[in-house]
C-alpha cells in the first residue's frame, strides 16, 4: 500500500520506519496542512496516516479522503486528539506508540476471517435473545420502488412491537434519509462500518450512530446512507458483514435497501483489501434470510425484472427470494392488472406467488412531501394494505416461496 503520513516530527520518522519494514510505501511525508489534498491524488495514496489533533484532522482532509476513497488512519497523542477524531467521525484511530501489527490489523482484510469466527463483533453487553431476521429488498435499476418497500416494511414491522433496523446499502442513489426527512450529514451506516474497522461496534454504538424514526404506530431505527455516492468504499464487503451481523442481536428485523447492481468489478488479485462498489449490496444479499425482489409492474419494469431476477438466482438460493411486483395499474397492463403480472412472471421467468402492490401515486406522494411513511399518512391506501400484508408474512415467518 503507498502511504502518506502528517505527523509530528518525530512520530512521522517512526512511523515511516515501521511501515517500510513491513514492506509498505511511504509516497510522501507532508510536513504542511497546505497542498496535502492535492499530493493524495498526485501521489495516488493508499492510506493517510494522520495525526488525530486538529492541527493535523479537519473535515475537508476527511472529505477528501472520502472523495477519493483513500483510508485515513490517525494517531492520537492523548484525550484532545481522541475527542478531535471522534468528532469529525473517524474512529479509525490509534495511539502513536502504534506499531505496524496493530495498523495492519485496522487496515488488512484479515479482519474477514475474524468476523467470520465470530470474534472481533460480539457486542459487549448483549442482552440474551434470539438472532433476528435480515431482509434485503433489491430490484433492478429503473426506481421500481426498493427504497418506498424497503421504508413501507420497516414502519409495517415496527407497528406490530417488533423492533427493526432500517439500513441504506444502496451505493449509487441511498435515499431513505431524505425520503424520511432525517439528517444525512453523518451517514449511520459508514459510521457504523468505521466501529467495525475500529473494533469497536456494539449495540451501545448502534443506538449512537442510528437515526429514529419517530412514529405513534411503531418507531424504528434507521442506518442513513452515504450522502455522496463517493464514500462507497467506506462500505466494505468485511465490514458490511460485521454490521449485518452485530444488526442481528440488536434487532428483530434488518431491513437493508440496497443498490440495483450486481455487478462484481473485477477483483485485483493482491494482499490489500480491493474495494468493490456494489459490496454492500452484493453482502447485504448474500446476509440475508429473505431478498424481497422488486419489480415494476408495467412492461418495461417486467422485462427489466425478469433479465434482473436471473442474475439474482445466480447469488442467491431461489428459495430466499419473493419476487414484489409494485406500482401495479390496469392502465399499463390491462384489465385485470394482477392476474396479468403473474401470467407474465410465471410464463417468461417460472417465478410463481409473487406478490401485487397496486399502484398509489397520491398516497406515496404526500408520504414523501411530508418525510413520513404511508402507514402514517394514508393507512387506508390500497398499496399500504398490500404492504402491510407482506409484513403479517414476515412476522409470522409464514412467506410462501417458489421462485424460479
Ligand atoms: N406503489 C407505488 N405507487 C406509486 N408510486 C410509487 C409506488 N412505489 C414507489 N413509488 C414511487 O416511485 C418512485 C421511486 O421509488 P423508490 O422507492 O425511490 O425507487 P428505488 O428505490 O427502487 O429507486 C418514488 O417517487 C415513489 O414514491
Ligand atoms: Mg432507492
């Protein structure tokens, strides 16, 4: 990995030091704040090593960082740097008597095959009870409604005394926080992958970083997604992982609203952890005890549906995917619009008992002016009714699935 360090003097020597034994690149030891965003890029950085202090750490370094998807990692010298970095966010930090093992240990991927075992993400205090369940909700590109099931679900669950996580996975076009109108500014979700890369996610640090959404009918907890698409490589396949799986003790239900990509980029074959765009959404799948699969039920969004849903039996057990037909109107498909949908699953895919959300323009409408979801604004909407129906399923443990 190539390295830059800002440091103090002294600590910048031994760092350097440290990193060149183990066989790293140092690119460039800044010795000034001015410039430093430009040399990152220049020097195509890996890694910034950084002192935790606000002499060293600001937020645009941060945001530049984020933009270019370059790790920061700072050393702290004591408690004013600690609260500094926790701050601006960053939990990625050390004490500056840091030696390589214990960057390597943040920085690595070796942290896979911990969260594998179990090991680094038991939460410290949990409560005893039951591992809860992992819905993601995907679909294909085209808007055919991931994010308004996903929301719809989440406020279905939480009415019924159940208690949900609503996570935004989706890498390209994350939208639950403004569509809930809750502030996106300090992403929950990026900040809980940065607790796991600092080893220090539990539930206490959930609730932290977690937004509520406040609701008569049942309130849940929402990790908002990246307001700038550029901080994706802060969602990590490892450490989206660890998230999904801390989310499983705190929760009875993880709704994850994911990215309609599957597409794996190209793996680098070297020893340093290779970014993917889509790994939250490609984990956040392969995580899950259910996929709930959205299509659009018009003919664009069923055609589009059915190449997609040949992709997603690829990833994931067919037996794991119910299939939603969403925004489903006579105007598009006939008379008789639902019979006509699953005709046309069951015809062209084989994908039987798929469920039908009508169309609501009006109701989905005021639900987004408003920043609250359909159960509140308009509980009587036939769309709503068919949601909340999927709910009583999933509550139940109780989805009928034969998906082709
Ligand atoms: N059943 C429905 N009836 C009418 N409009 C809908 C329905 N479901 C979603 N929409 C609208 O479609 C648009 C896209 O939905 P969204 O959930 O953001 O899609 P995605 O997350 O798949 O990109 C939004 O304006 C939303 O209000
Ligand atoms: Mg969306």
């Amino acid at each position: 990995m190539r390295f830059l360090t800002f440091l103090e003097p002294t600590l910048s020597a031994r760092i350097c030091k440290e990193l060149e034994r183990a066989g790293q690149i140092v690119a460039k030891v800044a010795k000034r704040r001015k410039g430093l965003e430009l040399e990152l890029i220049d020097k195509r950085i890996d890694v910034l090593v950084i002192g935790a202090g606000s002499e060293y750490l600001d937020l645009q370094i941060l945001n530049a960082c984020d933009l270019a998807g370059i790790r920061v990692l700072a050393l702290s010298n004591g408690p004013a740097d600690r609260r500094n970095s926790m701050t601006l966010g960053l939990n990625e930090v050390l004490d500056s008597s840091a030696t390589w093992p214990q960057m390597e240990a943040i920085l690595l991927p070796n942290l896979v095959q911990r969260v594998e075992q179990g090991e680094s993400v038991e939460p410290v205090a949990a409560p005893p009870r039951t591992r809860g369940q992992v819905i993601s909700v995907w679909g294909p590109a085209g808007s055919p409604g991931r994010t308004t099931i996903s929301i719809s679900i989440a406020a279905e669950l939480a009415a019924k005394g159940l208690s949900v996580a609503l996570l935004d996975a989706d890498t390209h076009s994350g939208a639950v926080a403004p569509t809930l109108g809750l502030l996106d500014e300090a992403p929950g979700l990026a900040a809980a992958c940065r607790l796991v890369g600092n080893e220090s996610l539990s539930i206490a640090e959930l609730e932290r970083v977690a937004e509520t959404y406040h609701s008569v009918n049942g309130s849940f907890k929402v990790l908002t997604g990246l307001g700038r698409p550029h901080r994706w490589p802060e969602l990590s396949a490892a450490r989206m992982k660890a998230v999904i799986k801390q989310c499983t003790t705190w929760c009875d239900f993880t709704i994850i609203d994911t990215g309609s990509s599957l597409e794996a980029d190209e793996e680098i074959s070297s020893d340093i952890s290779v970014p993917r765009r889509n790994a939250a959404t490609l984990t956040s799948l392969e995580s899950s005890d259910l996929v709930l699969a959205i299509g659009a039920g018009d003919p664009v969004g069923l055609a589009r549906y059915l190449r997609a849903h040949a992709e997603l039996v690829e990833l994931v057990d067919p037996i794991k995917i119910l299939c939603v037909v969403n925004k489903v109107r006579a105007g598009v498909v006939g008379a008789n619009p639902a019979a006509q949908v699953e005709r046309t699953l069951l015809r062209f895919g084989g994908i039987n008992l798929s469920r039908i959300v009508p169309f609501d323009l009006s109701g989905f409408d005021s639900a987004t002016l408003s920043g609250k979801t359909i159960l509140d604004v308009s509980p009587r909407s036939a769309a709503r009714v068919a949601i909340s129906k999927i709910a009583d399923e999933l509550s139940h443990g109780v989805v009928t699935l034969q998906a082709g």
